[in-house]
C-alpha cells in the first residue's frame, strides 16, 4: 500500500499578492518591520507578472527614515510603463485601505508565512531544473565523473534555503477530516522491505514509532537507510529527515550509493568502491541524486530535539530517522535519563502531531540479549520501550559466511498493531544491504539481493 502523503501548499499567485498586501501594511504601520520583511525574499522568487519589481520598488522606497505612499508610488512610476504605475499604484492604495480596515488580514507573521512560502516554492524550481540537467548529464555518454560531480554541486546548491520560521496554524474541523480520510486510505508507509512492510500490515506506521535496537556492526542504521530510500523510491512525493548523530556526511553518503547500487538490476558498488571514488560509484551517485533529488533532508549534529522539530516541519517530511536517539539532547534535563526519557516524548509527540513515520535507532546496553523483554533493551531510558509501536531487536551471528555476510535476527519485542514475528534476514555489509534468509522465496524484495563484494565495481 502506498501512502498518501501531505504536501506543503506551494506558493500561487494568491500567496504573493497576500505577501505583498501585508507589506504594505508594515510600510504603512511599521516600515522597520517591512524592511526586515522585505530581506526575508528576493526578487527572482515572484512568478506573478510584476512582482520582481514590486519588490525592488518597496525596498527602494523602504530606504528613507520615514517613507509614504507617495515615496512607494514614486518608485513604482520609475520602474513600470506609465499605464501600468497607475494601475499597481491604485490597487496599492486600495490594498493598504482595505488592510487597515481589516487588521486580521494581513500581519508581520503573516507576510513571514507567505515568504517562506514562495521561497521555498522558488527553491523547489531550482532544485527541479537543477535535477533535469544532472539527469540529462548521467545519460550522457559523452560526460566524464567531474560533469556528473558538478551537476550535483548544482542540485546541492539549488536545494539551499533560509529557514524561516513558521507559525502553527488553528486546526479546523475541515483539517481533521482530512486527517482522518487519510489515516484512513493510508496508515502505513510501504518501505519496499518485504518483511518488514508486512510486519507492519502495509509498511511503518504513520503516526508511530519504530524502533531499530542493536549493538554496534549489527547494521541498525544500514537497515534504517535502505528503508529510507526503499520508500522514497516507491513514492515520488514523500520527503524524509536523517538526524546524523556520529556518522558523518561523507558516510552516509557511501552508504547510500553502495545500497542504492544494489538495487533493481544496477551493478553492485562496494563499500570499498565508494570510498575509492570509482567511476561506478559516481554514476551511482549521479543516479541516486535524480531518484531522490532534496527529498531527504541531513540534520547534522549535535542534535538536539529542538533541530529535529524545526527540520520536520521547514521540509513538510512524513519520514523521520533519529541515528541514534541516546544523542540527542535537551535543553533543561536535569540528568541523563530524564533527558533521553524527555527526548523521546518529544519524538512521541511531534510524530503524532506531523502524523509521522518515525525510526529511532537506539543502542543497547552489554547486558541485553535476545531474550531481553521490553522495557530493559533502550540504553539509558524505559521510555523508548514504552512509547514504541513496533521494536525490533537485532541480533546478530558472530561469524560471517563464505561471502563475508552476517545472519541478524530482528526480534520482534513489541507491535503494538499487529503479531510480533521476527524476522530472519542477512546483512550484506559490503553492500549495506538487508535481504530476508531464503530471499529467493520473496520476490517483492528480489531488487534488494546482497550480491558478492567482490564484483562490485
């Protein structure tokens, strides 16, 4: 099943003349105000048909101590044909008329709401045309590494956007029904990992936490990754959020091109080769940069709780990772515990509120074992244990096979929705990927197949 995503409202012409109403009512209430509204956007952002130099002609007009209307439509006359100065001169005196008369209208708030609005809708165009050349570079034959690389400079670039902040709208009765029509078709989000997604009656669940638990090389955040991009690659609208506790950028980055390789029939990328730069490696890379583009947001650390929530609600991300969620921290905890116990609360929370699907991955203590009960696996907290719908224990053989894979057993410790199987699967580590023991049986999960390291190129 796959889900229904929320989608943020991308900026319409409605969203910048409602910006440009509630500037006008800063310029006329409270011109310091509209000045530092006015440096919240740039020109090249406004699709409407003489919003750039709108813009510049309130900014222009802004720059004296005390401006009027008369300053603002003398900019205007000197930016646009005389006809149409006459015309946005009117509908401003009119606008700034009707805002005074109507002070719920617009508001410094309001104007910053419709400002990320528009810019984030410009920096979703950027990042889009920026994603069209670099495919159009992958299929290329004739561009070498560095063309690919640059072309992924670009989409990098194209995806920078200033945060700004964002006021929690009044829920209404027309939202909650929304919620619940969607809660409704879709309650979980199908991650492309057969045993998992059933596990799951469909996929993780929205609203829920899912917890990966398991001692370090047992693959927890490799398993938690290869979900990421499994239901990224099933649903071209969903956005998702790594919180980065110790792995650098540079390392999830290798991770992610040695999963991605080997998926759907694509020449395995080893660990190794990832590393190395191989000229297979940046194709994939390339690849995996026009399948996923700037849906998946990196939260570096330190982390704290307070990024995470920002980082959630600036992407619009129905898909949240905390990696790993005992470094986390919490402004106020008075020790350890009540500090990761607090951590997960506010996890608790905000994935119920964004309606979520959320993995946190989590440490266990050297005393924990696969016959641990829940309630004494999550190191340093109870809590964790407790706000889980679905815990998964790994468990992980101690030797190696003759191709240098691993069986992980993930005890199912809690599923709060459904039956607690555990699920048997072989953790390929030079390719980060997952497959079920006897994965020729599962042909939902065939493009996922570990293959030898050492004909990964």
């Amino acid at each position: 099943m796959r889900s229904t995503t929320h989608r943020k409202r991308s900026a319409r012409p409605d969203s910048e003349r409602e910006f440009f109403a509630g500037m006008i009512e800063l310029y006329v209430d409270d011109p310091a105000k509209a000045r530092e509204a006015a440096g919240r956007s740039a020109p090249a952002d406004f699709t409407i048909d003489g919003g750039s130099e709108l813009l510049v002609a309130i900014c222009a007009a802004l720059a004296v101590d005390t401006p009027t209307l008369a300053d603002l439509t003398s900019e205007i006359a000197r930016r646009f044909p005389d006809d149409v100065a006459e015309v946005v001169s009117g509908l401003l005196r009119e606008t700034a008329g009707e805002v005074r008369n109507d002070p719920y209208r617009a508001c410094s708030r309001a104007v910053e709401r419709r400002a990320g609005e528009i810019a984030e809708e410009a920096r979703r165009r950027r990042v889009a045309a920026a994603t069209v050349h670099l495919a159009d570079v992958v299929a290329d034959p004739a561009a070498d590494g560095a063309d690919v690389e640059q072309a992924m400079a670009a989409v990098a670039a194209a995806g920078v956007l200033q945060t700004i902040a964002k006021p929690e709208p009044m829920p209404t009765l027309a939202g909650s029904l929304e919620a619940w029509r969607i809660d409704e078709q879709a309650p979980t989000l199908e991650t492309g990992f057969g045993p998992l997604d059933r596990l799951g009656d469909g996929g993780l669940p929205l609203g829920g936490l899912t917890v990966f638990a398991a001692r370090p090389a047992a693959g927890k955040s490799a398993l938690a990754l290869q979900v990421v991009l499994g239901a990224l690659s099933i649903d071209p609208d969903l956005r998702a959020v790594w919180c980065l506790g110790e792995m650098t950028e540079k390392a999830i980055a290798r991770r992610a091109i040695a999963c991605w390789s080997g998926q759907q029939g694509r020449r395995p990328v080893s660990m190794t080769s990832a590393k190395a730069r191989s000229r297979g490696a940046i194709e994939t890379a390339g690849q995996l940069t026009v399948a996923v583009a700037d849906r998946l947001s990196i939260v570096k650390p330190p982390l704290t709780i307070e990024a995470i929530e920002q980082a959630v609600a600036t992407t619009g991300a129905k898909l949240l990772v905390v990696d790993f969620v005992q470094l986390v921290e919490m402004a106020g905890a008075q020790d350890r515990r009540g500090e990761i116990d607090g951590v997960v609360k506010r996890l608790r929370v905000l994935t119920l509120v964004g309606n979520l699907a959320t993995i946190l991955i989590s440490n266990i203590s050297k005393t924990v074992d696969g016959s641990t009960r829940i309630g004494a696996i999550g190191k340093e907290t109870g809590e964790l244990d407790f706000a889980a719908d679905l815990f998964l224990l790994g468990v992980a053989d101690d030797e190696e096979d003759h191709n240098g894979n691993r069986a992980v057993r993930w005890r199912c410790a809690k599923n709060r929705h459904g039956r607690c199987d555990d699920l048997e699967t072989i953790f390929d580590g030079g390719l980060q990927t997952f497959t079920p023991a006897g994965a020729e049986e599962h042909e939902d999960f065939a493009g996922f197949a570990p293959r030898a390291a050492q004909g990964a190129r």
